[in-house]
C-alpha cells in the first residue's frame, strides 16, 4: 500500500463554501446581542483562553490567528469577520465571501501534533453537528471536511499549521447567499433551515461540538471519530478521482484510515491519500 501525500508539512482543508463564489450575493445583515453572550460563553466553557476579535471587514481570518498565535495568544484566540476579501484554500485557490453572508471565523489551537493530524475530520464533524443542532439540516462529508446539504457544498474547512504547535482553523459556512455563480453548486443555509441562522449561535454549537470532538481526539485519536464519520461520509464504496499535483488516483473510496487518510482502491493498489483533491464520479 502506498501513500499519497502534500509535499509541504501540515494539513489543509478547503474553507471554499460552494468552491469559488467570487460573485456570490449575500443579504444577511445585524447582529443579535443575545446570540454574541451565548458565543462569548460557549468559547470560554471550551477553551479557558477564549478571546473573541471580530471585524467587518478583513483580508482573511486565518492571517490574523497565525500573527496572533505568533505573539504568544493562548489557545481560544477566535478571529470573526463579516467579510473576507483574501480567503484562501487548498492549492492557492482564493475565496471571497460576499459581505455578511456567511460565517466566516477562525479558532487557534495549540495542541499535539498527533491531536492536529486529527483536526480537519474533528473539525468537519464539528460543522456538522453545530449546523444540525442549531437549523436541523442534516449534513453529509465530503472526505476531508466539506460540509454538504441539499445536494450542494455549504460548508469548509481550512487547518493550517504553524510553528510551536500553533494550528489555526478556520470556517467557512454559507449562511445567506442569494445566488452563486453558474457551475457552484453551493448551498445555503436559510434556504435549507427555511430562515435565517445566526452567525453568533452556530458559530457557540460549532465551538461546543469541537470541544467534544477533540477530548475525543485526545483520548483516542482518529479511531474516536471514524465510526461517526462514516456515517456522515459522502462517495464511500463509490468510484472517486483523487488529485494531488500531477497525480492522479481513481478508485473505490474504502474510508478512513487511523490516522485520518482517505483509503481508495485502485487498479494499482490499495493508496492511503493524505490531502489532495476528491472528486465523486458517478
């Protein structure tokens, strides 16, 4: 069995919500006081550090948690835009979320570099419970951590690790999008919910879930969270095409590995990818 790696060290994630909604148009707008106490309130019973920045505007919220982690901030730094104009993703893609309408944030965790392996599949299940227990829209994965619902991408996420155990992850949920781009299957989550979502409230039950995520994490690592998983996961027994680089591997998407590795079985053998591009073939 080989494996299919990045070239680079860390892991990353997508935080593209239906891919590249450049011109996506969002319409949410105001801020609940009631929902940013219940926010303030689920960060600190998780993290003892929690500090909430929040901007209207920003270049990407990922920048600011690493030059924060850089300056010494305690696990719990959360950065929350309303919008973001350099967002980036997986292999240099950029993502620009339209002005209030979507939950833009990032968390910095400094945790042990077996726990951050685990983080994009915690994190991807963390999205996903949040949104189910706050708006009752059941969400599928998309390995690693796209969050999918009502056929189409409303969710991602990116982990990006820093120096000193620094790891910074950033969310991406679309919450109010009028329409995306012809091509995006996005998906929206009033739409889903069938009203608007606080940012302030999911963001509390993402942060919740994630604090149960990873004392699963630590106790027992990606084998914690691979049966829960696999009952969200999206394409598994199916045909996929991975893509990392120049490589590509088509095959039946197998599952999880322990540590976190998509397994496909291909015509060249059984291929643990690491990161990389997955697609669904029919």
């Amino acid at each position: 069995m080989r494996s299919v790696a990045p070239a680079v060290e860390g892991s990353d994630a997508e935080k593209e919500g239906a891919g590249r909604p450049r011109r996506a148009r969002g319409t949410l707008t105001g801020r609940d006081p009631a929902a940013e106490i219940l926010l303030r309130r689920a960060g600190s019973s998780v993290f003892p550090g929690f500090r909430l920045r929040r901007l209207a505007r920003t270049g990407s919220t990922q920048d600011l948690v690493m030059a924060a982690a850089a300056a010494g901030a305690a696990e719990g730094f959360c950065c929350m835009a309303s919008e973001q104009t350099a967002g980036r993703g997986r292999s240099g893609r950029d993502w620009v979320a339209p002005p209030g309408g979507a939950l833009l944030a990032s968390l910095l965790l400094r945790r042990r570099a077996a726990v951050a392996a685990g983080l994009p599949i915690a994190a991807g299940l963390a999205v996903a419970d949040g949104v189910e227990r706050v708006a009752g829209v059941r969400c599928q994965l998309k390995w690693p951590n796209d969050v999918i619902a009502g056929g189409g991408k409303l969710a991602g996420i990116l982990v990006e690790v820093g120096r000193d155990g620094a790891t910074s992850v950033g969310i991406g949920v679309n919450l109010e999008i009028a329409e995306f781009p012809p091509g995006i299957a996005g998906a929206s989550l009033h739409r889903l919910a069938g009203r608007p979502v606080s940012p302030d409230e999911l963001l509390a039950a993402i942060l919740a879930g994630l604090g149960d995520r990873l004392r699963q994490l630590e106790a027992g690592g990606v084998l914690r969270l691979r049966d829960d998983w696999t009952q969200r996961a999206l394409g598994l027994g199916g045909q996929v095409r991975a893509v990392l680089g120049p490589e590509i591997v088509t095959g039946t998407a197998l599952g999880l590995d322990d540590d976190g590795a998509l397994l496909i079985d291909s015509p060249q053998g059984r291929v643990r990818l690491v990161a990389g591009d997955v697609h669904l073939l029919a």
